[in-house]
C-alpha cells in the first residue's frame, strides 16, 4: 500500500533517468519528452551546465535563511527584473507561493487607499495554484469544490474578454488589480485575441488597477518571447515566474514595477527556503543558458514549425476542433474527453499531456533539435488519429 496520498492519477511508468529531451525508464526504454516536466525542464533533463552549477553549489552553501545577506539572491534578482523589465522580486520555492505573493500585493495596494474590500478581476478557465488564495482565484469549480469557504476578495469575468472587465468596473469602484494568464495553460492552450493584453494594460493605467500578470507557464522563452507580454508590449506592473526558472529546482518569484515595487516593506511577507543560494545559483545558470542560446528566437521557429506540421496531419480530421499554439506551447483541442491519449503516446515512447479534459497539450523542453521536434509532430498525429480511430 502506498503512503502518498492518492492526489494524483499517475501513468504507470517511472522514470530513472533523463538526458536532454530524453527519459529512460526503470526497464531501461527510452521516451522522447514533450511536456518537460509541465514546462519546467526548458533546459532539458540533465542539463550539464545547470546540473554543474548545483553541484558546485551544493558542496559550497545550500541554505542560510533570510535573515542574513544573500549574494546569489540579489545577483538573480537583478538579473531576473533587467530581463523582465521590472523593478524589484519577491523569491518563493513554487508558482503559487509567487501568485499568493501578487494577491498580497493587491489587497496591500488597496488597504493603503483605504478600501474596505479590495477586488482582484480574474478570468473563468484560468490557473493560478492550489493554495486557498490561488484556488479561489483560479476559474475552476473542479479544484475549488469541498474547500469553501473560498477566499473573497476576486471577482471572475470570461477570459478574452475585455468589455466584462469595463462592466465590472462600472459596478464595483473597489478594483484593485486585473490577474490574467497571457496564454491558458492548464485551461487548454487558449490563446486570446490580439490586443487583448494591450487592451487590459490600457484599461489598468487609465482605472489605476495593477495589471498582474501570471507567466509561470509562459515565461522565459517558452512562447516565443522572454514573456508572453512582450508579444503586446503590455508591459505589467506585477508577474509571476516559476516553472521552468529552477530547470526543476523549486523556486518562483513575483517581481513587480512601479508603485507596486515598494509595497511589501519590512515584515510584510517571508519565506524560509525562498531565494536561497542553490536555488538562485539553478536559477542564474537558467537565465544565462536561454540568454547565450537565443531560446525565444528557437521557441517560436520550432514552434511554428510543430504548429504547421500538426496542422497538416490534423487539421479537418473528424474529431479535432483546432490545433493551436504559441511559441513551444502548443494544443490540440479533441471534440471529446481524451485523458487516454496520455497512455498511448506513452505506449509509442512520447510524453504528453492531456489537459481541460479535450485538449492534448504539448511543451518540449526548448533544447528539442528539429528532427526532435519532427518527431513529436508524427507520434503525437499518429496517435491522435488512432484514439480518434481515423487512418
Ligand atoms: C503551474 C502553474 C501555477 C502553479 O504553480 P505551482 O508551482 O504548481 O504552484 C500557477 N499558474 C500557472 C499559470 C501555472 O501554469
């Protein structure tokens, strides 16, 4: 019997070993990876540049707690906001410590202008954690159900739609702040109009909101920009980064601009392991490996190479309402439930994901070469046409 608590339907293979966008499994197969992790291993598995940089780092200094200066800390955060355009961080170990962190930064921002009952617009389909804060944000009853009471404070509008946002404001003069996803990750690859971000970064300068912005999934690199906002110049004045920053060590970070830079002063949030110096080395070693790589630039021609090959095989096929995607962010959206497809890319040696339930969901490890990635493109339609039992 297993100790674990049973959270998680586990595909029944175990991993021993990876190598760059490889995993070999406890029987010694080998799988190609398309989800890396869930957008974390960007790098690829067993990175040598960053594996050495934890090593080394291991054997110097893992941890010493905030209450002493941490070179590597202010060394990341510098390089982190000169990248993203922002002005200062806040260092945590995960994606929802980081948006717990933004929440935090809202409600401060709201109680310094003496609203009694500050209000987050966020969006229908959207992920921000499974903490109490960052459930009740995300827009989904599923994660939700049997933790009310939720917390308040969040007011949900459909995604890609900014005239809800103007109504809500029209209603409710306590906005705070808009957080929105640039892409829907865990909501299925949904990707919004054009302008739509430029739009709510109008709509937030001109109301005085905070635009918060959650990249966990879409930073650094991943869409073919260091961050999804860059498509836009939609600039935030809060973000969120996490997955793929630590290459698998855990760390998140919620940097902010502006106003909202120097909202958290003394004793106003904390965290034990959070920026420690193994974690902030993993990370510096990130930021210059996709830096000295060029991985925007690669993420978005080997994405628009998968998208255009996916469309191909695909496209009209019955049973597939759209192919879609961004940069290595990629989806493919079934007319019907489909979680199996996860097994039988795994039986034909690819890891892929399946997420909202109809969309299978593609994010390689950016280092994928191009024969890689034309090899995703045939297992993943094979697949496909075979769950949906098309030849
Ligand atoms: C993964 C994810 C999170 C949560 O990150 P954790 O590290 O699992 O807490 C939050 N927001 C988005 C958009 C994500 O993709």
């Amino acid at each position: 019997m297993t100790h674990v608590m049973p959270t998680y339907s586990r595909l029944p293979v175990t991993f021993v070993r990876g190598e760059g966008a490889y995993l070999w499994d406890a029987q010694g197969r080998k799988y190609l990876d398309a989800l890396a992790g869930v957008a974390v291993c960007a790098l690829g598995h067993a990175n040598p540049d960053i594996a050495k940089a934890i090593a080394d780092q291991a054997g110097k200094l893992i941890h010493t707690s905030n209450w002493y200066q941490i070179e590597l800390q202010e060394r990341l955060g510098e390089q982190l906001c000169r990248v993203a355009g922002m002005d200062t961080v806040f260092f945590g170990n995960s994606g929802a410590e980081a948006n717990e962190a933004a929440i935090k930064l809202a409600r401060l921002y709201g109680n310094n202008k003496k609203l009694r009952n500050p209000t987050i617009i966020v969006t229908e389909g959207s992920f921000h954690g499974r903490t109490l804060a960052t459930l009740s944000a995300s827009g989904n009853r599923r994660i939700q159900a049997g933790f009310e009471p939720l917390v308040g404070g969040f007011n949900r509008v459909p995604y890609n739609d900014v005239a809800a946002v103007r109504q809500v404001a029209e209603h409710n003069p306590e906005v705070v702040a808009v957080l929105v996803e640039p892409v829907l990750g865990e909501g299925g690859i949904v990707i919004p109009s054009p302008g739509y971000l430029a739009q709510l970064r109008a709509l937030c300068s001109e109301r005085g909101w905070l635009l918060m912005l959650d990249e966990i999934q879409t930073g650094l690199c991943r869409t073919g920009r260091w961050f999804a906002y860059q498509h836009e110049n939609a600039q935030p004045d809060v973000m969120t980064v996490a997955k793929a920053l630590g290459n698998g060590v855990p760390i998140g970070a919620c940097l902010a601009r502006g106003e909202a830079a120097h909202l958290f002063q003394l004793g106003k949030h904390g965290s034990t392991y959070g920026g420690n110096p193994l974690a902030c080395r993993a990370a510096l070693a990130v930021l210059e490996r996709l830096e000295a790589g060029r991985f925007e630039e690669r993420a978005a021609r080997l994405g628009k190479h998968i998208l255009a090959g996916l469309t191909a095989r695909l496209d009209g096929v019955k049973g597939v309402k759209q192919v879609r995607g961004k940069g290595l962010m990629l989806g493919i959206e079934l007319d019907r439930p489909c979680k199996e497809v996860m097994l039988k890319a795994l039986e034909r040696g690819l890891l892929v994901n399946v997420t909202a339930d109809k969309t299978v969901r593609l994010l390689p490890p950016l280092i994928i070469s191009d024969p890689e990635a034309g090899q995703i493109v045939e297992v993943v339609s094979d697949t496909v046409r075979d769950f949906l039992g098309v030849s």
